[in-house]
C-alpha cells in the first residue's frame, strides 16, 4: 500500500506555524519565564535611558547632591537587575533551544526507522546526515533568534520608544519615520537568503556523502590511485558551498546599509531639531540627552530586528527540508487490524509473485514455489537473476506488485512487522556490524541472551576460537562497518548472531561466501544443525553448498526455469547442469593449479 506525502504549504507564516505547534508549544512555560525575564531586560533599559533626564538636570545643571547618590542607587539597580535578568533569559533560552534540537532529533530518527529499505537506497547518506545536523541546528538558531527578537529586543524598543514619547512626541515621530522604508528591501533580503540556504544545505548534504564514500572506500581509492580525482572532487563541491556561503553573507549584510544610512538620517534630524529647540529653549538639556540615549540604546534591538528576517528565513529554509522528511510516508505499512504471526510450521508459499523496483524494470514475473515447513530450499542461478530480491520480499523490505506471499497460509501483509521479522533469521553476504563489542553484534535483536548462549552461538560459528585470541575476547570492538576484523570473521560474527535469534525460518543468502575451506566445513555442520526442524531457503553461488537441499529452484531472468533435487536437475541437462559443470572445470582447473604449484615448490 502507497501513501502519497502530504503537501504542506512552505510560506513563512505556515512554516512559523508549524514550528511553533509542534517543536515550541510542548515548551511554553519554559519560554514563558523567558519573556517575564525579557520584560524585565527591557523595563530595565528603558529606564536607564529614562534616569538620563534627573542625571543631566538634577545632578549636574542643579547640582543637587541628595539625587546625586539617590540617581546613582538607582543606576545601580537597574543594571544589576538587567545582568540577572538577561542571564535568565539567556540559559531558558538556550535550554528551549537545545530541547527542539533534541526532540527533533528523535522524532526524524523515528520517523526515518519506519521508511522502507528503497527510502535509503534513493536518499544519499549525506543528505540525511545534514537533517539531523545542519538543519535542526538552524531551524534551532532560527527559533531561539526569533523569541529572543520578538521577547528582549521587540519589549527593550516598546520600552525606548515609549520612553522617546514621553520626553518628546514631535522628536519620536521624525526619528521613526524614515524606518517604515527599509521593511521592504528587508523583506526581500530574507527572500533570497532562505532560497541560497536551501540549495547550500542540498550541497552539504551532497559534500557529506562525498567524504563518507571516500573514507569507507579508502582502499578502493589507494588501490587504483584516484587521490587526484577524488581531490578534484572534493574541491569542486567545496567551491560551490564556498560561493553559496559568501552569497548568503553578501546578501544578509546588506541589511546593515540599509538601516546604518536610515539610522544616520533618524539621529541627524533629531541631533539638528533637537539642538535647535535646546539652543531657543524650547526643550531642556535633561529631556534631549534622555531622548538621545533612548534613541541610541533603540538602535541596536532595531538593527537586531532587521537581521532577524534574514535569520529567520536561514531557519525556515532548514524547517521546510525537515518538514519535507518527516512528511514523507512509508510505502511499507501495516494494517490497522495486522495480527502478531504465529509461526506454527513455517511453511513458506510463494504466488504468482511480480515485482519491479523503481525503475519499473521487472525483477520477478510469475514466480511460484513453496518451501515446506521444516524443508531446505536452494535459490541458485546467474549474477541478478532475482535470487536476492526473492529473499528481499519474505520479510517485507519490499512489498509485491501482484501475488501473494503467505506463511503457514497467513499472507504476510496480515502480520505486524515485528512479529514477521522476528520469526526470520537472515543473513546475507553484505554483512553489517556496528562500531561496537563483539559481543553486543553477536546479541543485536536479543539483548536478553545470556553469556553461555551468546558463547555457545560463536561456537557454533566457528567464532569463539578467534574471538578469544583477540585482545579483549568478546569485548573487543569490531571499528566501523567490522573494519577491525577480516571478511571471514564478519562472516562468522553475523552467523553467530543469525544462530542466538534461533528463529523458526533462516533466509541464507552466500552465508559462506566469505569463509576459508576449514571454517565453511564447520560453519556447514553449524548450519545443518541449526537447519533441522526449520524452515530454511538458501541462496547460493557455490553450488556444491546445496547439492543436499530438499529442493532446488533455478531463477533465471525473474522467473523459475527448472525445479528438483540436485540429481534430477543434472539429469535434466538444462540451466543447472551447466553452471554446475562450470563450477565443476573452474575448481578442477584451480586445483590442479595449486597441485602444479605444489610440485614446482616441492621440486
């Protein structure tokens, strides 16, 4: 089942509306106590522009010395409570603003586990790495900008302004009337600066994937001395991110101009007016010098103001790319009346089965077998025959077009999730360890198992003995992606882990491919053990590792050419008797390659 995402509109006041209903609300108290602190930043800022008055005319045009200590306390006063308050301010602030990053981060990890593996497969890693970085941690400035803007800065200008029209009405109205001029050059400003930030997150998301692939690919880069190139690279990608940046600097100090040359004219006029009424005495000295620092300390929350909308748009700019994630459907989900599976048999049943993966090219087309519950089934055929991909749809990772895939006659689009994945152990031959002990990838899906289980397990796997020559035996850790260990104790790891889960269905995909002689024979034995009893489908490029399989499908082109046992199929002369005389003269050929070696050595 299909869901479209939901289109969400990506104007400024939608964007603000969402981020306030679902990252701020849950916070409001907190922001709450925030702006009583605010309130208290700009009461105190105004009044130490209002103390201006009695200082120039009580203090030092009468010389009253009583105000003057009176004036001093309160000087005083308002300061202190000013540093408190802006600390307050500051650290609820800065704790809001923490929270959003965090709860946001949960939410989109959530979200993004639910997606389906063909989500991933479309979405470079980068790309999503920068959501969780990049542009959470700017929808956060974004927010934390935007309170304290519209908290301190909005109530300190209410407060000076309220204080410049107090002193003098006439004044206050020539110094703000040439700023209504610079909203729309602002506005526009913010316009453009949320457009450059939108395309230089895309290229940092790119950039990440870039320095990912190249990292984990190291040994591929080395190997055929693509340094150069990858150089090249890195440095092309960074130039753009480069010209973008610069761009969004550009852009966002032309605000300074604006208001600097606005600013200008507002105090040349009020200097030049004022002077003027203080000189023919028509305003004293106390009531202009009050006016003037009013009009000073209102400049810099003004100028705040203004670069606000440019922050602001660089915040909303991250908010819609994550609004855009966490809209997004999976394709994959379950029924709202989904049972929990319960695994009586195991049998697994395959029904006219068609598939396609995104590019509409088709993968499977009519594929139809059973694997008897208990019984062992080989998937065998060429390099992108649809083996794989079969595995691939047992456990839902990617639903059919058509058909049905049913266990013990329950199809499986009827199950939770869960319950259906916790029924199937799978191992593949792309094998995934964590940057973690060896111990905790041996129990990854079993957490509750217990040391002799997750022992015995590697046992099993032909692990134990190499687990305990390493330094810290079962808690030596594997590096990223098991770089740490080699390919063969990958293997043998993920085999371990396959074998603690001890689910009723095994989905075996080259679960040896890695291993030497010796520890395929004993994985083999491990494996043929664990087999009994459970329902097993087995996909192989060696077929001498399924020559004892119940049965035996050969996949070629998306659809079963021939089935039987090993002897049957060989008697058919047909598809499999030909790769298996294939596999028959390339392992002859190489041992009597070796035997020849042998000789020369021994001669």
């Amino acid at each position: 089942m299909s869901i479209k995402p939901q289109i969400q509109s990506n104007t400024t006041y939608a964007l603000m509306s969402r981020l306030i209903r679902e990252s701020i609300r849950p916070y409001i108290n907190w922001i709450g106590f925030a702006l009583i602190c605010m309130a208290l930043v700009a009461a105190a800022t105004a009044t130490s522009a209002w103390l201006m008055k009695p200082i120039i005319n009580d203090v030092f045009v009468e010389k009253n010395e009583e105000l003057l200590w009176i004036i001093s306390c309160a000087v005083f006063v308002t300061f202190t409570i000013k540093g408190i308050a802006n600390y307050g301010q500051s650290v609820l602030m800065s704790y809001v603003g923490q929270r959003i990053i965090t709860d946001t981060q949960h939410r989109l990890y959530a979200h993004l586990t639910q997606m389906e593996l063909n989500f991933f497969h479309n979405l470079p890693t980068g790309n999503l790495i920068s959501r969780f970085t990049i542009d959470i941690n700017m929808m956060r400035v974004a927010v934390s900008n935007a309170l304290t803007a519209f908290g301190k800065d909005f109530l300190s200008l209410i407060g000076l302004v309220g204080v410049m029209f107090w002193q003098n009405w006439g004044l206050a109205a020539l110094a703000f009337i040439v700023f209504p001029i610079a909203v729309i050059p602002i506005v526009r400003l913010g316009k453009r600066i949320r457009k450059v930030t939108i395309n230089t997150q895309e290229e940092m998301g790119q950039f990440t994937t870039l320095l990912e692939q190249t990292f984990q690919g190291a040994r591929v880069v080395k190997s055929y001395s693509m340094e150069e190139y990858e150089k090249d690279r890195v440095r092309e990608i960074a130039e753009r991110i480069f010209i973008l940046v610069f761009k969004s600097a550009r852009v966002r100090a032309l605000a300074s101009p604006i208001m600097e040359s606005l600013g200008g004219i507002a105090i040349t006029m009020v200097i030049a007016y004022g002077g003027y009424q203080v000189i023919h005495d028509n305003m004293d000295a106390g009531t202009f010098f009050s006016f003037i620092t009013a009009l000073l300390l209102a400049y810099e929350p003004m100028k705040r103001l203004a670069n606000l909308n440019a922050s602001l748009q660089e915040g909303l700019a991250g908010a819609d790319r994550l609004f855009k994630l966490l809209d997004r459907q999976p394709t994959i989900i379950e029924k709202p009346d989904a049972q929990a599976l319960t695994v009586t048999g195991g049998q697994i049943k395959l029904e006219n089965i068609h598939f396609s993966y995104i590019t509409k090219k088709t993968a499977l087309l009519n594929v139809d077998f059973d694997v008897p519950a208990g019984k062992t089934v080989a998937l065998v055929g060429m390099s992108g025959a649809g083996k794989s991909t079969v595995l691939n749809l047992i456990p839902r990772f990617y639903d059919i077009d058509s058909g049905k895939i049913s266990i013990d006659g329950i199809d499986i689009r009827d199950v939770t999730l869960k319950s259906l994945r916790g029924a199937i152990a799978l191992v593949s031959q792309d094998i995934t360890l964590f940057d973690d002990t060896i111990r905790s990838n041996i129990s990854y899906g079993r957490q509750d198992a217990s040391e002799d289980e997750i022992i015995n397990a590697a046992k099993n796997a032909s692990a134990h003995e190499f687990i305990m020559s390493m330094p810290d035996g079962y808690n030596t850790y594997v590096g990223e992606r098991g770089t740490k260990v080699s390919g063969g104790q990958r293997q043998r790891i993920a085999i371990a882990r396959a074998m603690l889960k001890n689910a009723p269905i095994l989905l075996l995909d080259e679960a040896t491919s890695a291993l030497d002689t010796e520890s395929e024979r004993n994985v083999q034995a491990a494996l043929a053990k664990l087999m009994q009893g459970r329902t097993t489908l087995v996909i192989a490029h060696r077929l001498s590792t399924v020559m004892d399989a119940d049965l035996i499908h050969v996949i070629d082109k998306g659809t079963i050419k021939e089935s039987g046992s090993h002897a049957e199929l060989i008697a058919q002369n047909g598809i499999y008797a030909r790769l298996y005389q294939m596999q028959f003269r390339d392992e002859s050929s190489l041992i009597t390659t070796k035997n020849d070696k042998q000789l020369i050595v021994d001669g």
